[in-house]
C-alpha cells in the first residue's frame, strides 16, 4: 500500500513459502533481512548475507516444534500468552524479506484522529543497544518525507490512536525508505515537546475537547536520551549530560526499578534459554 501511494519503500515480498524464497534472492541481490511480523525490539529481525542463511532462517522460523518452544518461552519467562494463542489457532508467522538498506534508522511517532495526524515527533538514532537492537539515544528531526509519509498513510488507513513509522536513511543518498508501522506508542511518543510534538496532549484534546498546553526548547539537532535503555547501555556517552533525559525524576520508586533488569532477565531459566538461543543460531 504505501509503495502504490508513492511512499518510498525497499523492495518487499511475503514469504510463505521456501520456493517464494528462491524467486527472491534470485531477482533481489543481497544483503537481505528477513523479518517476522508481530515481533517487537528486534527480535524478529535476520540479516542475511547468503542464499544458506536465508534458508535456514526461513526453516528455523516456520518450523511447528521451533516455535511451540518459544511460545513456551514467552509464556513462561515473560508471561505473555500470545505467541501460544498463535500456535494453537496452527496460525503459521508471516514472513517478510526486505532488502537491505546501507544506513542508519529514524522514526516518526504521532497521534491520529479519524485519518489525520494531530502531533508527531521524528527522531534518527545515534546510538544502540547492539544490531538490531533498541535505540539509547536519538537526534530531534524534522523532515517533510517522513510527514508526508505519515499524513498519507494515515488518511488511506483511516487511524485513529499511537503509531510508529520506522525508516531506514540510505548514508549514501540520504533518501529515507519506510520499512515498519507499529500500531502502538513508540517511544518518542510520550515526549511533549511543543503543540505540533504533544502527543499525549493531542489525544487528551481529541478525547475531552479540552486544549491543552506545553511549550520546551527541543529544537531539531537536540538530542534524546531513552529511558531506561541509555542508562543500562554498557556503553559511556558524555553526551548524555546536554540531552534531553527522559526519565520519571519525579518518581522515585518507578525511576529505581526500571533501573534493574527487566522482569525476565531476572530469572535463571531466561539466561538459560538465552544461552541455547544464542547457540542455535549460530549457523545463521
């Protein structure tokens, strides 16, 4: 849809199947990332630099015992019945490729209202937690592509509620390619930045039809330190002391434990899985 509405996007196909594989690494040349619809953090996300990889990615991830262990996993270590909910219905994951983009990645969270954007705020990263992992740090954007992307697919989708578009900017060219769209709050969305980058506000607004207010100096260039991931990142970035931090000072109980590992990584059997996870994909 977005690429039929003139949004620029990488080549994309769905993969049923190990045949539709073959066509595609044949007519799209690589590097390739093969991704799994409904995951989250880049967990469901494979670079791929070889027709083996590929295949044996598409084999791992469509496999019926592979993924009955993982929904166990998600029950049991993150208390999330989804991924079993999935496996019981026999609903097989839906497998995209894309190739891949030389470059580095930015979003555009925002907030619609029946087909049309009241607030966004778009971000590129600085830095990560590792590859394809979250971003610790961002830099305040504001390009017209990313808007018009998000006013265009708003309006064909008729949305109402917290979305996140994820792109990709080409480091050679600097043309943007649309890659995601996450029906949720991403984590620019509780930054209230101004009336145009007020999410929060926006949604308070069009439920109530009471105005709100909020004015800061965030202009574009201004960097974002993610909270919680900037501060449990292994890495030491002194820029953390001029960006914008966006932590609950005012509440100190929540600040604390967020601060701790999450919730699973606490338990003996996550690090378990975790270690056979790493050692299983070894291959890939």
């Amino acid at each position: 849809m977005a690429a039929h509405l003139g949004i620029a996007i990488p080549p994309s196909a769905v993969l049923p199947n190990r045949a539709t594989l073959g066509k595609w690494l044949n007519h799209i040349p690589g590097p390739w990332v093969l991704k799994v619809d409904g995951s989250s953090s880049g967990s469901g996300v494979f670079n791929v630099e070889t027709p083996q990889n590929a295949y044996a990615v598409l084999k791992n991830l469509q496999n019926r015992p592979w993924r009955l262990l993982v929904a166990l996993k998600r029950l049991l270590v993150n208390r999330d019945p989804f991924w079993l909910a999935d496996w019981l219905r026999h609903a097989p994951p839906q497998i995209t490729a894309q190739a891949h983009v030389a470059g580095h990645p930015a979003d555009l969270a925002m907030f619609c209202w029946n087909g049309e954007v009241r607030a966004a705020t778009m971000a590129e990263a600085v830095t990560n937690a590792g590859k394809n992992r979250p971003t610790t740090m961002a830099r305040l954007i504001d390009r017209e592509d990313f808007m018009v992307a998000a006013k265009t697919l708003a309006t064909a989708l008729n949305l109402t509620g917290f979305y996140g578009l994820d792109f990709m900017i080409d480091d050679a060219t600097g043309k943007a390619f649309l890659i995601e769209l996450n029906p949720r709050p991403t984590p620019l969305a509780n930054l209230r930045l101004d009336q145009e980058r007020d999410l929060v506000g926006a949604a308070i607004t069009a439920l109530t039809g009471e105005p709100t207010f909020v004015t800061s100096d965030a202009p574009a260039g201004k960097l974002v330190a993610y909270f919680p991931n900037a501060w449990v990142s292994k890495q030491h970035d002194p820029r953390m002391a001029t960006a914008i931090q966006d932590a609950p000072w005012d509440e100190p109980a929540l600040l604390a434990e967020m601060l701790r590992p999450m919730w699973p990584d606490r338990q003996w059997l996550s690090s378990l899985i975790e270690f056979f996870s790493r050692r299983s994909t070894e291959h890939f």
